[in-house]
C-alpha cells in the first residue's frame, strides 16, 4: 500500500510540474501562423525558440540581462504573460518601399530574479519577421542603472552556413579610426568554420539554415540612450550572442556598458525568416518598430551628387577643379555637389560662400564634408574639431545655415559606444535645427534611423567605392560584394557606397593604374541595386565624352528614392537580381560575381507587354542599349558576362 501511495504521490508531483512547465511555456504565431516562437525558462534561464512552417531555425537560445543591480539573466522565474497585436500603416519615402503596412501578434513574457526584480520580455511576430527587446520597470527606489552584459543569443543548427563581416579591431585602420564596419564577408561558411575572428561580426548578419531557408539578425532602435551591438565569434554548436563594443574603441574614452533610466527599454534586436531570399531582400522591420523623434524643419530634397574626390583624391580640392564638378552636376541634372575634406584650408571659407553661390546659379545645392572629431582618433583632415562639442557644432551650422549649404557629409567615427551614439544623435538633431541633412562615413550601421531622425540620408558602413581605389584585392572582389549587399547590409539599411565609376582606370588621367575591373554596365546597375536616398557617383568630367551617350543619358534620369522593392532571383557571392519601382517606372538591376558568363530566365509580370530598354554587354563586355518588347507573360532572357550587369528600364 506504501509502494502504491508513493508512486501515487510521484504521478502527481509529475503532473504538477508538467501542467507548471505548460504554464510557463507560451508560444506566438506571425498573422499567417507559419512563423513561431516560443518562449520557456529551463534551469532558470529563460530561453526562446523559433520555428518556420515547422521547422527549427534557431534551437533554444538564451535570453536575459545582466546589471549592476541583479542579474536577469539566471535563476529567474515565470511571472505572468500577455498577448496583444500591432498594427500601423506608414509612409517613409527614403527606404526601399514608400508605403508599408505593419501586423504583428505580440507575446510579452515576464519573469522575477530572486530579488524580485522584473523583467520583461516583448516579441513582436509579423509574416516572416520578428523583432523582440527587454523592457524593465522601476525597481523600487531604483530609477537607474547599468546594463553590464546582455546574453541574448541565436543557437543555429549546426548544418548552418554564415555570411557575416568582421567587426574590425579597435583604433586601428587610418589614422586609428577603426572599428568602422568596412570589412569583407564569410562565404557560405559552416558555422564551425566562422570563428576565427576574435571580434566578432557585425550587424547585419546573413545565415543560411540548409534546405530550410534563411535568416537575418539585425538590430533597430538604437538611438542616444544604448549603445550599438555587435554578434560575438560564435561557437562550435552554432550559438552567437549579443556583445557590446570593446572598451578599448574611440581611444578608451566612454563605457562598454548601458546607462539606462528606469522604466527603460532596449532597442530591438530583429530576425528575418523565409523559405527564399526573398523576405530578406523586401524586409521593413528596422523602420516598422520606431517612430519620428522630432519632425524635419522642412521638406528634404533627394536625388544624385557629383564627387571630385572619390576618382581626383585630395589634390582637386581646389576652386578650379570644384568648379568643373559643378558643372558637370549641372550638366547632368543632379542635385547636389559634394565638397570633400580640405576645403577649408584649400578653399577657404570666404571663397566657399561665392563657390555656393556659383552652384547655386547652376541649380546645384552643395553638401560639405566634416571631420566628426574631437580626440578618439588622429585623422587630420579638416574641417575638424567642429562637430565634436554642442558650442562648436552650432557655431559652424548656423554658418552653413546662412552660405545656403544642404548637408553634410561626417566622417571617422570609430565606434559602437552609447556615447559615441549620443554623438550620432547630437548631430543629427543639431542638424535639423538649421535645415541641414547628414551623411555619415566611417561609421557605424544605421540601426532605423532614417525614420527616427527625419534629416538623416545615409551612411557609408561598407567597404564602400574608395578601396577601390586604394586596394587590388577589393577591386578584384567588387563583383563579389556587389552580389552580397543587397542581401545583407543594404536590406537593413540606405548604404552610401559612392559607385558608378565610368573611368577605366580609377585616377584623374584615367590611365596607368588602378584599373576597373567590372564592367560599365555593372557600374550602371550598382546605381539601382544599391539603395541610398542621396547618392554620391563617382562620374568625372571625361566622362561626358568618352563613355557611350546611353549611359550618359541612364545617369541623368536614374531616380535614388523608390516606392517599392522587390527580389527576382540571386544567391549571396554569386549573382543578385533586384527590382525597383519609382512612380510608374521599374528598374531590374542584375551583376554576376561568378568567374563565367549567366543566362537568366527571368519572370517579370510588371514588364508584360510592355517596351523596356537594355543595358548590357555583349560577350566583350563592351556596353549595349537594346530597346526591346517583353511578351504577354513578362518572361525576359539575358546573359550577364562575368563582373558584368544589366540594368531593364521599363518605357511608360
């Protein structure tokens, strides 16, 4: 009877404990119910797992936050969940899609420390993407802290294979200007196989679950109040974690860690799940999760820039040579003018006022080029020493205010620290005050920000047009991450690459050395598939005259903002295929980074019917226009050349 009582008691102890873990376990579907994540908590820690059309992209990978007033992420326990939706519609006219419309299932999952210290957990699930954060309330008489550690981590399979980019070491680089998210990518690796670099990799990053599909990690929301994060080395199971910048960035000045106020959150860490590469290249997720922080003074103006410097270098920093690029921009209808590094000193500020004046007469606005520092690094060149402190920024931007300069372009920041953010976001909002837009170079990814600050339009964050000048190996690979960018850095954010180089040869003379290894038409289609509300082309003079007039005539008419994207066909390091609508005109832009001629069979409902012209090359990889008429099923063929293009204008 004993024996019979006591497996009696054990049945139930057991069904308690089950019907708890049950209890504790909660699961949320995306509006389609193919994408799920559930959350548990397993020996005290709480944990997350997602799955697509039932199956396991990411295995139970750990969740938390640890403080300088508790640790939250072990020995916690289940406290109570919600449930909600969201759901928004919102217009942003310089991302990849003008008009979006947002659903998402939301699931916020609370747990307790020990100390009774709560925190909770926020995911919210759209059609193949996810965006969760940790939000904390007040802890008693608590109003503030430090987040020392975040252990969020993504555990892959191990079939996993990896495209990521290498977060760069501290002050290294030019003039110690690292780290600055200009690094190359893994290549279809096996997990097991990316660990080799000891800083980790950068945001975005692209991984491929075998036959299963493919997700992106990213972040969004990051903003003067948390610092930039970054993915850890990963390790031989297949998990990455969450890191914090190296205490050791922007010259050892400013914490690694998080000052937060209480109620506080974090910025949202993003996953992008699907079957195709498709979900990945049309994602909205960095800009369906924040909003505005303060509205634009006025209406900012997009479009194309002409750049002395990107091909001329610093010696066309001159009155002489700045008038030549002004007129060229005016000769092809761009906007803008970009002034680089050095004409304070080679210019001058006075002789700048009648240089604005002088574009101006030639309908080109002027956007100024700005050393962001103070003392975390030693770049030289000037402006410098302008931008660093709030006295010395508002100075110089009510000057650029009153000559009638557009924006500026901030360069050499090197770093992810919260006050290297803050930095970011004192610019920006300074910016706004005086009518001003802003690039930014030598920086860090742009984490939602070009709908959190209204005058923000690009960032560099790649290794971007000027390696190509300076290095034979990124000029040997440039086809190669041409075919990765809009799968990965440039899904997540605008990117100002700086492209469409027309010389053969990237130097003033145009002959010699440096030679362009990829094809014109290539260089045309770069100026579609890569993505920036501004875009900074690297045409020179010459080129008015010794490239074929089609091209010529493409540039002067390619739009930089869109009202829709759209994948047609690709595999990241091999070839990509983008579609772009602008009003009533779509642009298919492809590149090849393979070693051999591609045929595409191509499937264009939007073209059905309709005429279209063709830049491409023919087998020499010499430049060709073909007007053409696309049959009723929108079917289209072409043959890419290897480190060749097309671009496929519709004709309205």
């Amino acid at each position: 009877m004993k024996i019979k009582l006591y497996g009696i008691l054990i049945l139930l102890i057991s069904q308690v404990f089950t019907a708890v873990l049950c209890g504790q376990e909660k699961t949320v579907y995306s509006p389609d119910r193919n994408l799920a994540v559930t959350l548990l908590i397993k020996g005290g820690k709480p944990l997350y797992t997602m799955t697509y059309k039932n199956k396991v992209m990411l295995e139970k990978s750990p969740l938390g936050l640890k403080t300088n007033e508790g640790d939250l992420s072990t020995g916690v326990s289940y406290v109570n969940s919600k449930t909600d939706v969201v759901s928004k519609e919102y217009e942003q006219e310089k991302i990849k899609k003008s008009k979006i419309n947002y659903q998402a299932n939301v699931l916020i999952y609370t747990v307790e420390n020990t100390e009774k210290q709560q925190l909770s957990i926020r995911f919210q699930v759209s059609d193949n993407d996810i965006a969760f954060r940790y939000e904390l309330p007040e802890w008693g008489e608590r109003l503030c802290y430090v987040i020392k550690e975040e252990v969020t981590g993504y555990k892959f399979p191990v079939k996993t294979t990896t495209f990521l980019s290498s977060m760069m070491g501290e002050m290294g680089a030019f003039a110690r200007t690292s780290p600055s998210y200009e690094s190359g990518y893994t290549n279809d690796e096996p997990v097991v196989k990316s660990l080799g670099n000891k800083n980790g990799y950068v945001f975005p990053g692209l991984f491929h679950v075998g036959d299963d599909g493919w997700v992106l990690l990213s972040e969004t929301g990051v903003n003067s109040l948390y610092c930039a994060s970054h993915l850890g080395v990963g390790d031989t199971e297949g998990l990455y974690t969450v890191q914090y910048p190296d205490p050791a960035q922007n010259n050892g000045f400013g914490s690694s860690m998080v000052q937060l106020s209480l109620p506080g959150v974090t910025p949202w860490r993003t996953i992008t799940v699907g079957e195709t590469l498709k979900p990945i290249v049309e994602t909205t997720i960095p800009f369906d999760v924040v909003e505005p922080l303060y509205k634009s003074v006025q209406p900012n103006k997009y479009g194309r820039a002409t750049w002395s410097w990107i091909v001329w270098q610093d010696n066309s920093m001159n009155w002489d040579d700045q008038v030549k690029f002004i007129d060229l921009a005016a000769q092809l209808k761009f906007e803008y003018i970009l002034i680089d590094a050095l004409w304070d000193k080679n210019i001058g500020y006075d002789r700048m006022k009648d240089l604005i004046k002088y574009a101006k007469s030639k309908g080109v606005d002027v956007f100024l080029w700005y050393n962001s520092n103070g003392g975390f690094n030693d770049a030289f060149q000037t402006p410098r020493n302008k931008m660093n402190t709030s006295i010395a920024r508002k100075a110089e931007m009510k000057w650029l205010k009153e000559v009638g300069v557009k924006g500026l372009k901030v360069d050499f920041f090197g770093g992810d620290k919260q006050e290297t953010m803050r930095l970011y976001e004192d610019i920006l909002s300074d910016a706004n005050d005086y009518g001003l837009m802003i690039i930014f170079h030598g920086c860090t990814l742009p984490r939602g920000w070009e709908r959190m600050y209204p005058n923000y339009v690009g960032s560099e964050a790649v290794l971007a047009s000027e390696m190509l000048i300076f290095s034979e190996d990124v000029r040997m690979s440039e086809a190669f991450f041409a075919s990765l960018h809009p799968f990965i850095r440039n899904t997540v954010g605008s990117m100002e690459f700086g492209g469409v180089l027309l010389n053969k040869y990237l130097n003033k003379g145009n002959e010699g050395s440096a030679k362009r290894l990829t094809t014109d038409a290539f260089q045309l289609a770069t100026s579609v598939l890569f993505q920036n509300p501004i875009q900074m082309f690297g045409i020179t003079p010459n080129n008015l005259t010794d490239v074929p007039a089609f091209e010529i005539d493409f540039m002067r008419k390619v739009p930089t903002t869109w009202d829709e994207t759209l994948f047609i066909d690709g595999y990241p390091g091999k070839y990509s295929v983008i579609a772009r609508r602008h009003g009533n005109e779509w642009y298919i832009a492809g590149v090849n980074a393979e070693s051999q001629p591609l045929k595409l069979k191509l499937n264009l409902p939007m073209f059905a019917n309709k005429k279209a012209n063709l830049y491409h090359d023919d087998k020499n990889n010499n430049p060709q226009f073909t007007p053409l008429d696309v049959n009723a099923k929108g079917e289209f063929e072409v043959t890419m050349q290897s480190k060749g293009g097309f671009v496929l204008k519709s004709v309205n």
